[in-house]
C-alpha cells in the first residue's frame, strides 16, 4: 500500500488494526447486553438472571421459602443469588474478552477496555 514510504505503511497497518479493535470491541459491548447469565442460592431456591453486564434481569423465589419467620433468611438468599449472578457476569464478560484478544492476536489476560 505505502511501499517505499517506510514507516507509513506500518502506521497505515497499526490505524487499520485500532480501526478494527474498535469495531470489534463495539460489537463486543453490544453482544455482552444479549448475553445472559444466571446465578443461585439455596439449592436453586433464588435465581437470578442477568445479563454478561451485569444488569439484573429477572429474579425467581420458589414460594416454598415464604415463611414470615424466615423472612431474613429470604433476604440472605435474594442477596446471595444476585451477588452470583453478578460475579457469573463479570466472569462472562471477562472470557468474551479474552476471547476477543486471543482472535485479534493479543494476550489473553491483556485488560482491553470496556
């Protein structure tokens, strides 16, 4: 492309390569709102559900835990199961990630910002 430019052609290479990380960590961004996971408490008593972003999307009680008395107890497992849900999405987001570094050529473990 920028033969006999020198270093040009290594700089068109490298704006072509942010080019192309930018559009794909967009994409990224994009597909981590569509994905979902899911986190749990109590043998599946309280599931939550959210998306690889973290954004809590749904919450399931099994009415076998509505007892007036057990009411912290309840409390202790919404909270438990909304706290593995988000960690499953970070854990999520963070293997898209890598995914994305590996493909592009880059460090698995390399913090790419998003």
């Amino acid at each position: 492309m920028f033969k006999g430019m020198g270093g040009l052609g290594d700089m068109a290479k490298m704006m072509k390569a942010a080019k192309d990380m930018q559009t794909r960590m967009t994409a990224l961004q994009e597909e981590l709102t569509r994905i979902t996971v899911q986190g749990e408490s109590g043998a599946g008593l309280v599931r939550a559900e959210a998306t690889a972003k973290g954004e809590l999307t749904g919450l399931k009680i099994d009415p076998a835990i509505f007892k007036a008395e057990d009411k912290e107890v309840v409390e202790d497992l919404i909270l438990a199961a909304i706290k593995d849900v988000q960690k499953r999405a970070t854990e999520r987001t963070q293997a898209e990630m890598a995914k994305l570094a590996q493909e592009m050529g880059l460090p698995a473990d390399m913090n790419l910002p998003i």
